[in-house]
C-alpha cells in the first residue's frame, strides 16, 4: 500500500494564507473605524477620500496572495470578492457612522426644542427633510445642526423632544432613534460579513480526481 505524503509547500501555506487573511482583516476594520471617525469628529469629504482606500486596500491583497496564481477559484473570483466586500464596508460606513452618533448622544440631554425652518435635502437614499431647531430651555439653537427626517414629520412652530450633544459633534435625533441599536446590529453584521468572505477566501481548493 502506498502512503501519499502531503506536500510540505501545501501544508505551510494554509497557515501563512490564515495569518493574510487575519491581517487583512484587522487593517480593513481599523481603516472602517478611522473612517467612521472621521466622519463624525472632522467632516464626511475627509472619511470619503480616506475611505477610497478600502477598497484599494481589499483588491491589492488579493492581487498579492502568495497562492493567487495556483488557485484558479480563488483568481476567478478574486475581482467580485474584493468588490463585494467593498460595497458591504460601504454599507458598514453608512451603518457605522449612525451608531456612533447613536452612542454619543446616549450621554447627551434630551430637551424640548421648536421647529424653526424646514429644508428639503438629497442624501444617498432619497430626498429627505432638514428642520432646524431652537431649544425651549436654552433659548439658543439646538447645537450639533439641524434634525434629519427622511420624509416630511414636522411643521414650522412645532415643539417636539429631541436628544441632544450639548458639545454638538453629531446632530439631534429624536429620542427613539438616538435610542435605536438597529445601526450597531447592521454594522456588526456587515463586518460579520466581510470577515467570513475573507476567510471564505483562504480555504484550499479541491484536488480534481484523476
């Protein structure tokens, strides 16, 4: 009976694809996070044209993978993956930056606050509404910005409650929103996404029988 030895090249590159992949996706989520960060302290141009780099990021280390051109389904597949995980880190940004402001205004105060003008906006998803407030309690404007709907809620003279940073680093939502953990569970979830499909990646291909 003859005992096929496995070859020592194929058997030492399944744990340096594993420590790649790990890399890869430790710099991928601290370049998410930064963005995100910067989206919410500086201004959203910046985390945009530092986020370019994500995807960069992805297709580059695909592209050098020491087994990328012994590994005919890893190079068929190589491009889409990389896109793919690119637009669910995008998805992931939109998630992340909300659950972030989400997180900051959960030590922020709640007031009561009148609407004082409304303006129509374009944002990613659609047309959408921009009120901007004044608080009754501070007799000043509501810091942080205006409050953004998605549809038209209030009019002009309203008093509604809204959650606030007194420091104003992210904008008022209502307290149900601000409250919301659907943006945490979506951005974990999409980072649960991105981290199995790279790992997904580095499994060895089959051997075709003879």
């Amino acid at each position: 009976m003859t005992i096929t030895q496995p070859d020592q090249g194929t058997t030492r590159s399944g744990p340096r694809r594993l420590g790649g992949a790990l890399a890869l996706i430790a710099v991928t989520t601290a370049v998410l996070v930064g963005v995100i960060a910067l989206d919410v302290y500086v201004n959203s141009f910046l985390a945009a044209v530092v986020g370019l780099a994500y995807p960069l990021i992805v297709l580059y280390a695909f592209a050098v993978r020491r087994d990328a051109d012994s590994n005919p389904r890893f190079q068929k597949n190589m491009v889409a993956w990389g896109l793919g995980i690119s637009v669910v880190g995008f998805v992931a940004y939109l998630a992340g930056t909300e659950a972030w402001a989400n997180l900051i205004l959960g030590s922020g105060r709640t007031v009561q606050a009148v609407v004082v003008d409304e303006k129509v906006t374009d944002a990613l998803h659609g047309t959408g509404r921009a009120y901007s407030l004044a608080s009754t309690e501070l007799n000043d404007d509501v810091p942080g910005g205006p409050l953004t709907e998605s549809s038209p809620r209030f009019k002009r003279g309203q008093v509604i409650t809204v959650r606030m940073d007194p420091a104003g680093r992210v904008a008022p939502k209502l307290p149900g929103e601000a409250d919301s953990s659907a943006y945490l569970l979506a951005f974990l979830g999409c980072n649960v996404l991105i981290d199995g499909t790279v790992l997904w990646s580095v499994r060895r291909p089959k051997e075709s029988s003879a």
